[in-house]
C-alpha cells in the first residue's frame, strides 16, 4: 500500500497526465494502468454501461482480448451487485466465489474490489481490481483510495463529455454561421424556382419581398407587389380573419405550420382560390417582425376534386344500377321458379273441370276448386311478399298496430299457418319463459317475421330432426331464437342472406323466393329490434331475434 503522502503525489501526476489526453479511450486507459500500479493489483478494468448492460472499455496490459466484452447479470454478478448497490464490494476469498468471472479464474485471482462510478446519484459503471497473491487482501486505506481513483475516472468522464460538447457546440456554431451567410441567396434560388406564390411582409404588412410565381400568378407587375399592403390580395369577407391570425402569430399565440384556405384577389380583379402556410420573422430578441407566406394555387386541385367526385357518384350510380339489374335477375328467376308449381295446378284443376265436367262428382269438383283456390292464395302470397320487398314498409311506430299480446298465441298462431308443413314431422319443440309473457307490437308483422324464419327452419332440416323455439326476457329486451338441425349456410355466404333473392349454394331445388329473411330484419328492424344469424354447413342454423319489451315507450 502506498503511504498517504505518496498516494497524494501519484494522484496530482495521473491528473495532470489526464489534462493533456483528450480521447475517452485514451484518458480510460491512463486511469487503468496507473491504478494498477498504485493498487498494486494484477488486472484492473473500467467498465461503463446502464442498469442493462456494461462494456469493458479499458483494461491493464496484457489483457486486451477483455476489451469490448459485455457484462450481463448472469455472468458478472459482483460488478452488477456494486453498481445496484452503489457501494463498494469487497471478495477477500474469490477463489470460492460462485459467480468468477472467466478471466478471473484463469489468472488465479484471490482478492476482487469492485467499486461503482458515480456522477452524482447515476451510476456510469464499474472500476474492478484484482490481486492473485493469496492473503494480499485490499486493506480499508486501500479501499478509500480505490474509491478516489473511481472518483477520477467520473471526472474524466465529465471533462470528455464537457468537452465534446464544446466541441459539438462550436461545430453547430459554425454550421448556424454558415447557414445564416447564405441563407437569403439560398431562399431566392430556391424561390425562382418554385411554383409557389412566396411573399415576404413587414410587421405592417407591407410586401417587401415576391417570388417570380407570385407576378406570374397574382398578375402584378413585381414593382406593383414591392410595398402593396398584403390586405390588397384578401376579400373583404376574410380580411377580419386573416388580419387576427397574423396579429396573433406575431405575438407568439398562433402555432405555425398550419393551413389556411382562402381566395385572393388578382391584379385584374379575378379570384383564385390558394391554400396558404406562414411563419412568422423573428428578431434576436425573439419579437415577430414580419411574416413569410407560401401560396399554392387550389384551382386545378379544386377542379381535380370535382371530377373525383363526380366520377364517384358516377360510380355509386353504376354499381346501384349493377344491383338493381342484379336484383332483377334474382327475382324474376325466382318468380318464374315458384310460379309455376301453382300454375301449373291451377292449369290442371282448370282442364279437369272444363273437360270432364259432367263426369266429375260435385266432392271431385269442390276438390278442384279448392287446389285452384289454394294454389291462387300461395300466389298472391308470394306477390305480397315480393311487393313488399320492392317497396319495403318504413320503420315508423306510428305506421305500426302495436299493441300487447301473448308470446304463446303469436307462436301458436304461426304453428298453424305452417300446419301442412308441420303434420308430417316431429313436433316443434317451444319453451317460452315466462309461460304468461307479453310482446309489444304489431301482431301481423310479428307473425310475418317470425313466419319466414319458421318457414326456413322446416323447408331446410328434415322431418325427423327437431326445431326449438325459445322465448325469454333478458333485462329490457324479449329474445326469440329459432334453431334447426339442417343443411345450414355456408359461412362465406352467410353475410348475404339478408339480400332480397338471394338464395344459398347449397339449396338446390328447395322452394323459397329469398325473401324470407330480408322481411324479417325489416320487421325487426321496425320494432327497433335486431336480427342475428349464427349456422354451418350441414350443421344446423340459429336464428336470434331481439325485440325491445317496450319498442315504442317515449
């Protein structure tokens, strides 16, 4: 250990030392091997980092394979206790020590000190030393000195960032000086040749300064625009407002870099409109002393915009067309599909009775005349239901009969209009909950809807698979679900089923116009209500209508 005195006249050398070395790596490694020699320690390093990761920077010679390496906290345990801990650490017997370094371990090492960098309450990084005497112990002077040398090693970082930002700083100076010397020669380079309408104004708002694209585009001689008071280009409607934006960017309350579309007025009285970005001039004393502003002609982007538009509309108009010539296709197809299964008995009942009239008995008449009856009311039917899909009902209250009735005889009642078509097959499962519970609404509609989705449910499942129906109240609404066991919807089609004709992929002959759901959702729809579909293919559908108890309450 050196005395107190010597320690002292080493220190004052290594700083003087310090004074003439300007690189980082070099002052690191001046500390390190003076240090060495001081602490009398076979390796000392500095290693600088974060509460991440730290990096070897300087190391004694005869190590330099050490430069570089990173310390994580798995490996280097002690140097991340120290700098967590910003204490020192002291390993009097490292060769037990269950966390060496690797480098540690080759050189035999015995005693370890690790103390922290500090600059101020940050901790920069570690200052390790190392002795691989056995019983060469750091003693507590030692320490105190070590401590010290850490404490140079923070300066010396200091100093370097001190002084690169001097550096730094000078540098940016010149660069500014630079800047400013030929900044104006710049702008008027770059002016001429700009599209823009640039002008420059005084704090009076006089014209001191016209790019060429502003005689061009203003049609103002340049002698005419030099000293012309900026108000002259402003309409009388936006002069109170240009003339508050441009106060209030000269006192400093107008944040700049933002647009402003207005018209301005021309030389030759004509209008254009401009989109218009400024700044404000300033002073060394930060005082708005004039103002900046670019122009940029909106007229052809005007112009470009209304022909978007229109081609836009153009294109709406097409795409409704191509729907509606769609819909066309779907409906007389579908017409011409379902029409002539009735027609072709109404045809047949008549030929029987017109031909064999006198041989027909008056029950064989009478049957005739019902399947002509039967199959005319399935056709009018269908009419109405394709009427009111052309021209659907609005969702208006006071267009609809509402009033309360029983939730089992709206389901009793649509049983039974479907009562051909439920004779011959398992009987439809209904659980209504409460037993007693009321539907506000229109009674017809609701049979309408809650028809067709019946209707679905029995032409597509087979006879021998079930159907529930099931009502119940959840908090403010009535939930009616219809679940199927049948051919389902593919779930690519399924967003469509609400489309007027539309009919799935997989239906085939089945019978239906298509209608069926898109009346639904209006009905629905109408009682401010919703109608959700969820199926698979080949898996069944669930049909899920939600209607308000009180649709209609103010």
């Amino acid at each position: 250990m050196l005395p107190s005195q010597d320690f002292l006249s080493r220190l004052h050398l290594i700083t003087l030392d310090l004074l003439t070395r300007r690189a980082l790596d070099d002052l690191l490694q001046a500390i390190v091997d003076q240090t060495a020699a001081i602490m009398q320690a076979t390796v000392v390093d500095v290693v600088l980092g974060d509460a991440q990761t730290m990096t070897v920077r300087a190391v004694t010679a005869g190590h330099p394979s050490i430069i570089g390496v990173r310390l994580t906290r798995d490996n280097t345990r002690l140097a991340w206790q120290a700098f967590d801990s910003r204490e020192v650490v002291h390993v009097e017997d490292y060769a037990t020590w269950e966390h060496r370094r690797p480098v540690y371990v080759s050189l035999g090492v015995h005693a370890v000190l690790n103390v922290p960098i500090l600059a101020g309450e940050t901790c920069l990084g570690i200052m390790g030393m190392a002795r691989t005497v056995p019983g060469h112990l750091f003693t507590p002077e030692e320490i105190q000195q070590a401590k010290i040398l850490s404490q140079l090693v923070g300066a010396a970082l200091e100093n370097a960032r001190l002084y690169q930002e001097a550096l730094d700083e000078i540098e940016r100076r010149k660069r500014a000086e630079a800047d400013l010397i030929d900044s104006e020669t710049r702008f008027r380079l770059i002016a001429q040749h700009l599209n823009e309408i640039i002008l420059q104004v005084d704090a009076h708002g006089l014209i001191e300064y016209a790019s060429p694209a502003a005689v061009a585009g203003l049609h103002y001689a340049y002698d005419d625009l030099i000293g012309r008071a900026v108000v002259d280009l402003i309409p009388r409607e936006s002069l109170n407002r240009v003339l508050e934006i441009y106060r209030n960017a000269l006192a400093g309350d107008f944040q700049e870099g933002g647009t402003l579309e207005i018209e301005i007025v021309r030389g030759d009285e004509t209008r254009i409109p401009v989109e218009v970005r400024g700044m404000v001039i300033r002073d060394a004393q930060g005082r708005g002393v004039g103002g900046l502003a670019v122009l940029r002609d909106l007229t052809e982007r005007r112009e470009l915009e209304r022909l978007r538009l229109e081609g836009e509309r153009l294109q709406i108009s097409l795409q409704k067309e191509q729907e509606l010539g769609t819909l066309k296709t779907r409906m007389m197809t579908r017409i011409a599909h379902e029409f002539r299964t009735p027609l072709a008995n109404i045809q047949t009942s008549c030929d029987l009775l017109a031909r064999y009239h006198d041989r027909l008995t008056p029950a064989q008449r009478d049957e005739r005349i019902r399947t002509i009856r039967q199959q005319t009311g399935r056709i009018t039917s269908m009419l109405d239901e394709i009427s009111a899909v052309i021209a659907p009902f609005a969702p208006v209250p006071e267009r609809l009969a509402a009033v309360p009735f029983r939730a089992d005889d709206l389901i009793r009642d649509v049983i039974q209009q479907h009562a051909a078509e439920v004779r011959d097959r398992s009987p439809i499962q209904v659980e209504i909950d409460p037993p007693d519970l009321l539907i506000v609404g229109d009674r017809k509609l609701l049979i309408q809807m809650v028809g067709a989705v019946l209707r679905n449910a029995l032409r597509f499942s087979e006879a021998s698979t079930p159907i529930q129906v099931q009502m119940c109240v959840d908090g403010p609404e009535i939930v009616l679900s219809i679940v199927d066991h049948g051919i389902g919807i593919p779930l690519d089609e399924q967003p469509r089923v609400f489309e007027p004709f539309y009919r799935g992929s997989n239906i085939g002959e089945i019978g239906g116009l298509g209608v069926g759901l898109t009346l639904s959702r209006a009905a629905a729809e109408a009682h401010r209500g919703t109608i959700q579909i969820d199926s698979l293919a080949d898996s069944g559908t669930t049909v899920t209508i939600r209607l308000p108890q009180h649709p209609f309450a103010v």
